[in-house]
C-alpha cells in the first residue's frame, strides 16, 4: 500500500470498509467473530503476515517442542515484520490458546502492528494491557500444544471465513477485522476516507433531526449541496 | 398498556418479569443470546414495532437499492413510532449488520424507546455511546445487504427464539431483553413490582445473615410478618 | 490442599496451571467458554463442591417446588462449605438460569470461595457487583424451573467439558476456571509458582527487547544463570 | 407400566406419544437428534435404566479401566433387567463412542428391550444387524475411553435434552424415541391407542380425497359418526 | 415457467442448476442442509408456495387451534395449488415437526408437486412412503405447537438460509434442493440441459480413461469437437 | 507401509484401529462427522494425498479459473497418485462442494483408492454408485468455487478435527475414517489383526450367551485359555 494510505486507514471504520469491499462484490472479507482484547485502541493496520495451526498430533506437540528454535509458532512471532499484523489460522477453535502474552509482548517490542487469531489468546488481561491491538474469539488458558500445531508460515490461510493472503491488508477498530486484498488497498482507503466524510455529514444532520430519507443516500439533490458546503466549512 | 405500566417496568428487572411469565405457563419470551452495547443504561420500554429480515438474494441487494425510500429497512426507521421498541428478526444471524449508527441516531432522534436485533449492528461502539438502549448479539460490520434483505414492517415475528407480536411491551436491562405479550403487561408489570419488593427485602436479609430456608420463597410465617413491616418502614 | 496451597494458587494464573497439568498429560481441565463477570476481582481458589441440573420436566418444575427445603438448588447453597467454590453442571446451556443474585448473596456471607456454571446466571448485573467471584457462558434471566431441575449435590460432574470431582481444587482468574484433580493440587502450585517466576523474568526480558529464542525456553545457558541471578535480586 | 401397557406400546407411533403428552403440559420428552441404526425393526419399548457419562479424565481413563469387573459401564450392561431400555447420557457427544457391539449383543442376549445415546455408537454396522434396537445421533469409532467416564447407574439423566428417570417408559420407532413418566405411562398408551385409530381412519379418509378441514380435528359432526361407523366396521 | 422448463428440470440436477445460478451471481439458492426422505425419487419441480412459522407461544397453541379451519397451517395445505411445491420457514428448527403425514398425504391427493421444510416431519417413515416427494432436516416427532406456530402463507421467506419468494421455481433431487428466482427459471432451464449434455458426453470420457484437463473445461478444441460429434450421435 | 499392512487394513475395522492408536495416546485421529456415501464398500486403504481449501475470495473463484490447468484442485486429482486416498481439508463447511462426480470418477479410473472430504460433494447420488469409497459430511450441491478456493496440493492439514500428514495411512470402513501416522502403520495394523482375533472370539461367547465381565478384557484365565484354543481351531 502507499504510504499514505496506512494513515487513512487509521481514519475509516472496519464498517465502511466493508462496505467499499461489497461495493465490489466482495462479501467475505470481514474477520468473523473476533472482538479486540482493548476496544479502546487506534485503528489496527498493517499488512497480512500469517501463521496456519492444524490440529495437534499428541505425540508431536510435547512441551519439548518449544526447545528447538524452528519451531514455526516462535519463528513467526521472530519474523513477522515490523509494521505488519500476524494473523493466525486457529480453524476457529478456541480451546486452546493460539499465542500468549510473552509472545504476543514480544511481536509489539519488535513493532509488529497488530496480532488477529481466530482461535484465543492466553494470558489475555495481560495481553489486553499491552501497546499492540490483538483480537480474538474467547479467551483460552491450555496451551497451544494442547490442541494447534503451527505449521505453515506467510501462506494463504482462512480467519474468521476470511481469504487471508500474505500482504493483503488488515484493519481492525472496536468492532472487528477487514481483510482487503493488497491490490485494493489504495482505492479502497481512498473511497473510505470520502465515504466517511459523507456519514459525519449524514450523522451531523440526523443528530440535528433532519430524516434519512433523501439524505442517506443523498437522492434529494439539496441534500448533495448541503454536504459540498459541509465540506468547505470542515476543510474536508 | 396503562401509563403506569411504562413507569413500573422502569423499576424491575428483565429476571424478575420472566418468573411472571413463568407462572403463566410462558417459558419462551426471553430473547436468547443479545445483550446491551451499553449496560449501563436505566431499563428500555417500549411496545414492540417489528422488521423483518430474510436471506438476501444478491440481485436484489445491490447498494442502489437504498435509493428507494420506500425500503423497508429505511421505512421502518421513519414510521418506528416514539416510544416504541423496534425489535428486528434477523434470523439469529450476526454476520452481517442488521443496522448501522446513523439509523440508530435517527430512532434516537424521532424518540423511539430502543433497539432489538438478534444479529449484529455495524459501528457498534458509536452506537454504544448514543442515549438509546440497543442490544445485540455481536458487532457485526458487514451492511446489511450482504445477508438480510428488510421484507416486512410491523408483522409477527421471533427474535432470539421468542415470539414478538406487534404492540407486546419489551423491556430490557443489564441482563437482556423480555417480551410480555400485550394483554398481560398491566397485571405482569404490577405483580413484578410486588415481587421485586419481596426480593429487594429478601437480599437485605440475606447480606445481614439469614438462611434462605423458609425465607425464599417465605415459608415461615415470621418472615411474611417481618416482610409486611419492612413494607411498611420503607414505604413500598 | 495443604495450607500453603491455596495461598499459592492465588498468585498464579490459570494458564500457567494448565501448561503444569498439560504436562502430566492433563489436557481438558479448562472449563470451556465461561468468564467472570466481575473480570477485575482476585482470584478465585476452594475445593469443588457440585450441584448438578438435569433437563427439567415441566410437572416437576412448578414455582411451588422452592416451598421444599430439602430442594437441591436451595440445600447446595445452604451445604456448600466455607471456602470451596460450588461447581454447577448445567450441560452447557444458557438459555435459563443456573442461580440469581440471592442464591449466589447467600453463598458470599457463607464464606464460599466462588462459584462457577456452564449456563448463565440471572441477576448478574447485582451478582458483578457481589464480592465473590463468579463465572457463567452468559446471561440468563429465566428462572432456572424452566429448563434446569437440580438432581444431585456433590457428585462427579462435567463443567464446561471439564471432568469434576468433588475436592478438586477450582482456580479462577480473569480469563478463566481450571480444574486441578486434587491429589495434585500441592505439587501442580508448587510448580506453578516456578513457572511464574521464570515467565516473569522471561517478560521482563522481552520488554526490554530480548528475543524469544534461546529464552523461552531457555535453551541458551546464558539465560539460566540470568534467571538464577534475576530470582536472587527479586528474593523469589 | 401395566402388562398390555407394552402391547399397546408397540403399536403405536413416537409422534402420537408426543402429542399425547404435549396435552398434559409435556413438551419436551422427545429425545431430540437420535435415529435408529436399522430403522426396519418393531418399536422398542420398555422401562429406562440408565448410564451416565461425565468428561473423561485422562489418568482415569486408561485401557486397563476395563480390568475391574465394576467398571460401572460393564457393570451397567451386566445390570440392566430384562426388558428394560438402557438409556445413555453421553451429554450429546458423539466424537467418542458410548458402547460398542460386544456390549450391545450382550443386552440382546440378557434381554434387554433397546439401548439408546445420544452420542454415538462404535461397530455400528454390525449393531443395526443385531436383533436389539439402537439409537445414536452418528457412529464414533473412538473408545469410549476418550472422551467418557462412565460415572453413574440407574440415576436420573439428561439424553438428547430430554429429562429420563429411571423406571420412566422409552419408545422408539423408526423416527426416534420419546420418555414416557413412569405414572403417565398407562394412560398415555391407551390414548395414543385411541388417537392412532383415529389417525389411520382420517389418513383413510384423505387418500379417498376428503378435506382435512372439519375432519382433522373432526369439527363437522358427520366425520365423528363417519369415525365410529369405521371403528365398528374395523373392529377397533 | 414456460410448459417446456417443467419438463426440462425433470432431467438435470440440482448440482448443475446451482452452477448455472452461480454464474449469474447467485450463489445462495442452495437450501442448506435438507435432505429427501426417500432419495429414489424422481426429480421434484414446481412453484413454490410458502408457509412462515414464529417461535409458538404456549397460550396460543393449545392443541385446540386446530379446531379453527383457518389455522394457517392447515389452510396452507389446503390452499397450495396443485403442481406447486409447499416450501416451510421453520427457522431452521427441527426440535418439533413441521407437518405430519396427514398433512403431506392431503398435498399428495390434491396434486402437490412437493414439499420442503427447513426443520423436521413427524410420521416421517410413513411420508417416505407416499408418492410426493418431501424434504427436511430431521425427523422431528413433537407436534408443530411445540416450537412453531404457522403464522404466513404465501409471503417471502427464508428455508436452509435460501431466499423463497413465492412463485421461485424450486427442484429437488436426490441430493438437495436449489431456488430458483422465477424471472430465471426458463433460461437457467435451458442452459441446465445443455450442461447437462456436456457433463454426461465428460463423464462418458472420463470413465473412459480420459484426463480432465483440456476436457473439463473443454480448453482443448479437439474435445469440443468430439462434444459436437457426441451430440449428433446421441441425437442431444 | 508394508505391502502386508495394506491387505490387513482391510479385514480391521476403524474402531479398531482407534483403540490400537488410543493406546498410544493419540485419541484425535478419528475424522469426526464424516460418513460413506455407499456403506456397503469394502475398506478403502491408502497412503494419504491432500489438498487444502481456504475461503473463496470472490474475485478469484469465478467460473474461468477451471480453465487453468494448473488449477489446484484439477492437478491434484490427476497427481493423486494410484492407490492412496484423497484427503480435503475443506474447513468442516459442506455449504458447498469439495469435488463431484466426474472428478471422482477421474479418481477412481487413475485408480485412487478412495476420497475423504470434511465438507460435501455435488452429485452425491451418482458419487455413491461409483467404485471407488467416497465420504463426506453431507451433500453439497453449490460449485465448491462458491465458498472454497484450492490453495495446496499436499502440504498438512486438518480433516474432521484430525490431523493428516502426506502419507498417513487412511482407513475408512462403513463406520468411519481413521488417520494412522505413517510410521506406526505396520505395527498398528498387525495390532488391530490380534484385537480383531480376540473381538472376533469375544463376540461369538457373548452370542452364545457368556458374560462379558472376566472376558472382555480376559481377567479369567480361562477365557484366554478359551480363546486360545479358538484361535487354533479358527486357524487365526
């Protein structure tokens, strides 16, 4: 994504998002399900670095795994680039811990932009206090061998019934994820940015009492020259 | 119902008024699985006004379809009558929104009581913030025609499981969300009114000691006697 | 547990006890999907005491039923020692209640330690407020006559998918509840507290922008005798 | 249950039981998401006897569980009378067997009426070619050991949502099973009796082409005296 | 439908007619998780007629209801015209019977073409039997004022999350069921019997040894020439 | 494997072999909700080949992608080699197809020993008819580019909630599918040869009317005397 376009993702909600993505006949690409550990966090963005768990063969997932440095789980939270969000495939299944607050520690000293799993984390109040946004579906004590073998690092993956592919970009606010794929990433924050200045309009005029009906979406012409006057008073 | 009712569904809790329709045989008119985007809002009252959503078939749910003023989704909105509760049948279903800031504002607005979906509301934290009790099952991004298409206004639907008749007074509190159908709001209302005082007095016994044996429900005389005076010192 | 247990088991986190009976081969003690709903409160330690529903049949469910002292429901709370936390088997349904706020009053001024459901309870906006912990899926305001009827005090029990016996040591935290069996509780804190202390330093060290590997586990000699050095400074 | 109260019992249908007993405030006595493994046979009837099962354990779970001769699954099929119904209470887990063909032909050979779960058999092939009747909700090959613990015998029970107390009346048919109260059980057959005689004339009556308006329920008095014209004719 | 469009969804599948939907953008018409009581039928095909059911409220289903020849669900089976297929909303809920084999023998003799419920028939091995076809979940003894009151005929509605209009053009095989919207149904016919030729002149190839690729699509000319010839052959 | 191990996999069955595994400690390689769509088929035994769906981003799953010879699901049917099974990871969601009829008859002709989806196949009618073993959750009539998008041929994945590895070996009977790690194939297939012996004897005692307490296990020493002798005679 160009530069400009992480900061005007930090200013659109996951909502419009969504909505500029249908506008394109993308339907699937909301994270669902997963609910941030801190709703008071900024925007979560940052490209898609991804991490695949399959279910958990018992005699592979010891606890003695940990010690061999290659182990993917460690290797991600090690590799996954600054800037970028780790999103990890949990199948959905929360039973078991996808990462807890030593790696997830760990992902934000090293600068990473933000952790999604489709499972949950453990240690989450502690995860929660952390300066890295991180969402989840439920929190999940048992360790990860317990149920997940990381396996694949950086390929494609599903969270959340979400296509996740590496690079795509990922935002995330108060109420949830959007996957948009890399090649849309510009227009779409492009469109969002304008699409939100139109809602703030709309929300000023509803708030005022003014009906939704002609003004959202403007079918009365008045409406479309009230909000390019709105626009000049605002600077936006 | 009477204007009293209103006020004294105010003063009791969604439990209690589930135990009144307990006893009449009624064990369905909970709402299953939505809770409060604010909890600490006073209790929402209102009679029910209904929408309701069925699958959406992708031709006829194109972002256009909106420009329509007719639509029933944007319709509802308007005729929602101040005071009333518009209750939406989602089909249980929260992956995508079942309605978004600007028309919860504009319910706010025309003075409607609250808003019920058994699905999900897009820009759920800005809804949080409005002064208008809303519940839900889960934030849910996606608009509303990704998956629901508005189909009628103001018929008999379920919700979260339960039946909802136009004009059945729906209350909700911290916990969730209760249906009393029509006819039995005024009766339900004062006897949940005469139950919260039993159980206001219970609870203060209880944290000064007593055994809830014989005192819920109060099968000692001496607690129905104790029970009468703390009536009458407390006024209620 | 011995006396020294209990203390202990109150500054450990319940997913650092998970990983400790994960390695002995104990991988479902988690009770899944329930939360405080007080997340802030200390944590929550006693020996299981149970109470177990069945589905209720509607004859044998009337409100008249509470009138019966010797009612499982109303004897568990009264029964239930001072410091266990009573366990409640409602086969993982919420959709009624499992107890409401003066049951669970009359539990805190009996000096009960917590107390956990697999279903919801009513009231819980007052049970939050209460100050004994408290664990369910979610709400539920129905009275638990209309899908729960209370069978059998104190018997072995599923939670949550865990298994449950009767003197298990029940740990609580802001994330969750693990069941340790409890012929292990002593060595499980024993080492729980071990294990605190190395994942204390081990934070420590990330936060200070060390890498995970060598360090977690310490694989790297250096690190071990950084801990050793680190737990005598910090007299732990 | 009386002695023609069984023969009576084989004649008639699950769903004629149920309305049975949804007139006298019973509406949950269908175990909910069972089906027979060989649909062909008669209907099982007899009194319930009952297993039930907690989440395993696994350091009690072991193969060499099954060396004690009181393991109280093997006692349970050692235990179960002649003609009685054994009743299973898997918590509706099916991803572990309840009981595999060995035990199985071993209640065909005691005598015993039938054997139902709701979680899964193992074997389950060679069950429906017993000459015993089996329900399950789908096969599980893994032992039982897995996930179950076989825990209590002849107690009250949960199956399929269902509350089943032992001594209470179980029929199945080639659509499910229903409980029948221990108490009721006399009653309800002779009615279901009654009603299925009516049911056959009306189906009569409806391939011959008559409207089901007036003649289910019978409304227009002509169809009662055409019903009690049928009966004499029918000798029923 | 034009006459020629019955006919020709007598001979292709439901499988091809959700190809031919997809691409045209439809990609929900599918009903989800129904299946025909007696797969070795031959294909259903008609107009679908609707019947709505809400979540019941005991008091207005008593099992007098059906004394009103009015009640919605037996006026439904009176009222659907002969040809069409009665399609059920039972909101996806098979805990009680849509309809039992009274009513399905009554749409029988009256000239339906079939019927389909998202939940589940009563008498379900007796409706096996007859000669209309009919769909569902699973069987499902309890009578339909257990859980569901019939409150709509013939209005828009959801079955197996598929929108149904009145008047779509609903077919059925062994496999399932598939929507089709009405305005498409004579030329998604017509495109289905050409597919269906192709896919037969495929499978012919396949077993006869050759690779799908180039062959399925028909990216090799050659294959689209042996198609032509095929075709002439087979007189398709 | 060994070439003996492939000819004993087919006289075992899976249930079997899940106890043969669970005394190894591994309880999660039962593919869980999966089932024949011909449960009359012998055995199918194979080495596994897999491939992996992930969410279908719309843009990338429209009906030219077949078109692609390179198409992942197209190559890994006719890379799959000869005598091992097929094995999809299609995320549990039988919402729409993993594969149909002619790719599975190209399977069958390059003679693959059989197919295993978590989700469903589209022309499942014809699919059952063919010789080769096929299972799947339920039918699945959509275009798997509906919801599926083919992403890996043969890396690990998910099955059912298994974990299959390339070159497990794959079991299926009428009961179910079972994953055995490559390297305990030979050893636990002639384990499963031994149990079947005894389970074998086992149950002709018990049809012969013989207690199953000190024969199943054998605490009597006369019973493994007993089976012994049987093994002689039965030439096993």
């Amino acid at each position: 994504m160009k530069p400009d376009t992480r900061t005007q993702l930090t200013t659109v909600s996951v909502a419009t998002l969504c909505t500029a993505l249908f506008k394109r006949g993308l339907r699937r690409q909301f994270i669902q399900d997963v609910h941030p550990l801190d709703p008071g966090k900024p925007n979560m963005v940052g490209e898609a670095f991804t991490l695949r768990y399959m279910p958990a063969r018992e005699d592979l997932n010891t606890i003695d795994v940990f010690k061999d440095r290659a182990h993917p789980q460690r290797k991600a939270v090690e590799d996954c680039p600054p800037g970028a969000v780790l999103v990890i495939d949990s199948r959905g299944d929360a039973r078991a811990a996808s990462a807890g607050s030593i790696l997830v520690a760990r992902l934000m000293v090293r600068g990473v932009a933000g952790v999604v799993t489709d499972g949950g984390f453990r240690d989450s109040p502690e995860i929660a206090k952390l300066a890295i946004p991180a969402y989840h579906r439920r929190p999940a004590a048992p360790t990860n061998l317990t149920l997940h073998q990381a396996i694949e690092i950086n390929g494609p993956i599903g969270c959340g019934d979400a296509p996740v592919f590496p690079g795509d970009v990922i935002v995330g606010d108060g109420e949830g994820v959007v996957v948009i794929p890399a090649h849309l990433a510009d227009e779409v924050a492009a469109e969002a940015v304008e699409m939100t200045a139109f809602e703030d309009f709309v929300q000023e005029r509803v708030m005022a009492g003014q009906s939704i009906l002609g003004l959202y979406p403007p079918t009365d012409e008045a409406n479309k020259v009230a909000f390019e006057a709105w626009r000049k008073v605002q600077g936006r």
